[in-house]
C-alpha cells in the first residue's frame, strides 16, 4: 500500500470542503480544455501565431488559452474545432 505524502493527505482534506472541491473542478475544466487545444495545435504543426490569424484574433489570445488563462466560450471553442476539423462534444453528466 502507498504511503500518502503530505499534500496527498492536505489534498484530501480540501476535497472533502464543498466550496474548494467545486473550485478545484472548475480550474481542472479550464485546464483539461486549455491543454487539448495545445495538443492539436502542435499535432497540427501550427504555431500560436498560425492559429490566432485562422480563429482571427492574436497570438497572445491563444497563449492564454492554452494556459487556462482565457474564459472559454462555446463560439470560440466551436471555431477552435473547425479549424482543426474536429468536432465540439459538450456534455452534461
């Protein structure tokens, strides 16, 4: 059995604390897309520079997205997806 560390025990904790764990699951959200458009941008072999001329908005835009720095909308994210011919999946669980 692993022994936890510190903040494994610390995080628990906080997971059990309804407010943290709402904000806990709403940064991973913000992340999680953040880091999915990074990876099909550099599967695409586009640059951030690329990408802003395409979506029609700047490169420092896209470096906040892929940072989680950006409030994501459903526009942005469906012209994200088009770019890349994929398609918007948003669900409710």
């Amino acid at each position: 059995m692993k022994k936890l560390t510190n903040f494994e025990r610390h995080f628990r904790e906080q997971m059990k604390d309804k407010k943290f764990r709402e904000a806990y699951e709403k940064e991973r959200r913000r992340v999680t897309i953040a880091y999915e458009i990074l990876k099909l941008r550099e599967k695409s072999g586009c640059t951030q520079k690329q990408l802003a001329k395409k979506l029609g908005t700047t490169q420092s835009v896209i470096a906040r997205m892929e940072g989680g720095n950006q409030n994501f909308t459903v526009d942005n994210l469906e012209k994200v997806a088009s770019v890349f011919n994929k398609e918007l999946n948003v669900r409710f669980v």
